[in-house]
C-alpha cells in the first residue's frame, strides 16, 4: 500500500513538473513575443523619425536639391546630405534586420522598404554621394553589398 502511495505521489510529482515546465515554456513564448513587438515598434518610431526630418522645409530643400545635384551642394550641405542618406541606409536596414518580426498582416511590407531604400539611393545626388562615401567603408560589407545590389538592378531597369 505504502508503494502505491509513493507511485502515485511520484506521479503526481512529475506531472506538477511537467506543468510547471509548459508554463515556462508559454511564458517565455509570450515573453519573446513581446520582445519582437518592442523592437518592431522601436524600428517603425525610427523610420517615422528619419522620414520627419524632411518636415523641415529648409532642410527638405537642401535634400531636393542634393538628389539632383550632389555636386551642386555646398560642403555643409553635402555633409548633411550624406549624413541624411547614411542614416536611411541604416534605417532601413534595420528593417532586415527585424524582418522575420513583421505582423501577420502586413504582406509586402520587405518590399515596400526595399523599393522606399530604393528610391532614396537612386537619385543622381544619391549616386554621386555613394560613389564618395564607397570608398571610405564607413559601413559593414553586408550593407555595402546590398546598397551595391540596389544600385546596380536601378541601372539595369533603366537601360531596358
């Protein structure tokens, strides 16, 4: 009887660890997920703010102006310029970075970023300030690589 007992209590006993087990293991899900919702959240506020830059008028001009005509651009305007572009590329490929973390629902939204980094680096200003910032490797070879990629089907598409 006594070993009965001690059966069931045993099994009792793995089956509270069992449980216990489970909940972590959903709490830690749930956890996780709102980890990826944060950084989701962290990543869209970025491109909100990089997007209101240009809110500035004065300042949205100077980037007209330099998607035309980087050369045209005075120096502190081509600094600033590069710096606005710069932080694009990051922005953006912040998206990549978070991609497997995009809500159900927001089908098309990889491409929606890619084709947006597209149209900020394809610009005859843009191209001109890319073939100087290029060489000074300022960014990883991943990013160098993929703003290369964009560059290179813009060209292509335009030739046909």
């Amino acid at each position: 009887m006594l070993s009965h007992i001690a059966d069931i209590a045993d099994l009792v006993a793995a089956t509270a660890v069992v449980a216990s087990l489970v909940f972590v293991a959903l709490e830690i899900r749930q956890s996780n997920r709102q980890s990826r919702l944060a950084n989701w959240r962290d990543v869209l506020a970025g491109l909100n703010t990089f997007k209101a830059a240009t809110n500035d008028l004065a300042f949205a001009d100077m980037v007209a102006r330099g998607h035309a005509d980087y050369a045209g651009l005075a120096p502190h305007e081509r600094l600033s310029f590069g710096l606005y572009l710069e932080q694009g590329i990051h922005m953006y490929g912040n998206f990549n970075k978070h991609a497997e973390m995009i809500p159900p629902g927001y089908d098309g939204l990889s491409d929606a970023i890619e084709n947006s980094l597209s149209e900020l680096l394809t610009t005859p200003g843009a191209r001109a300030w890319w073939a100087e910032a290029r060489v000074k490797r300022r960014m990883m070879d991943a990013t160098t690589a993929r703003v290369d990629r964009i560059l290179a089907a813009a060209s292509k598409a335009e030739r046909f």
